[in-house]
C-alpha cells in the first residue's frame, strides 16, 4: 500500500503540473501574439532540451558522454521528438551496457 505522504506528493506535482501546462492557454486564450513572442514560444521546448541535457557536458561518465555525442548528432539531423527519443534511449542503453 502506497503511504498517504507520497500519493499526496504525487498528485500535488502532477496538479501543478497540468495547471501549468493549461496556465498558459487560459492565459492566452484571446490574445494576439506577436511575432517576437510566437518565436520565444517556439524556441522554449529547445531551452528546456539544453537545460536537462547540458549537465552531461561536465560528466565524466563515457556512457554520459557517448549518448550526448549521439543526441547532439540527431540534434543536426532530425526535430525535437525524435531527437528526444533518441537521447533518452541512448542514455538508458548505454548506462545499462556501460554501467
């Protein structure tokens, strides 16, 4: 049986969650963005891509540093999903075949 502790941690973070993510659509619902806010809107899901790859940078875990080598790669190459995927997989095989 899960503690009431932790089922109330794990609803609160995905309460604030959710109303984060729809914060921004009530929010914007009826305004016009303009072109400066519509390019810092579509560049944010990239800010976040670096802010939780970018620690990877100063690791001195090869299986760390093979997998950034390889999401970097498919950053040049392919959009954001797959370069995501493809980060996430790496580093998921890599650290369990590498250790």
């Amino acid at each position: 049986m899960i503690d009431s502790a932790n089922l109330l941690t794990i609803v609160a973070m995905a309460s604030v969650t959710y109303f984060t993510r729809i914060g921004g659509y009530i929010l914007l619902r009826n305004r016009q963005l303009s072109p400066r806010a519509m390019a810092v809107m579509d560049a944010a899901p990239g800010c976040v891509l670096i802010s939780v790859i970018a620690p990877n940078f100063v690791s001195s875990n090869p299986a760390d540093l093979i997998a950034l080598a390889l999401t970097v790669a498919a950053a040049t190459r392919l959009s954001l999903l797959p370069t995501v995927l493809i980060g996430v997989i790496s580093a998921g095989l890599l650290r369990h075949v590498m250790g």
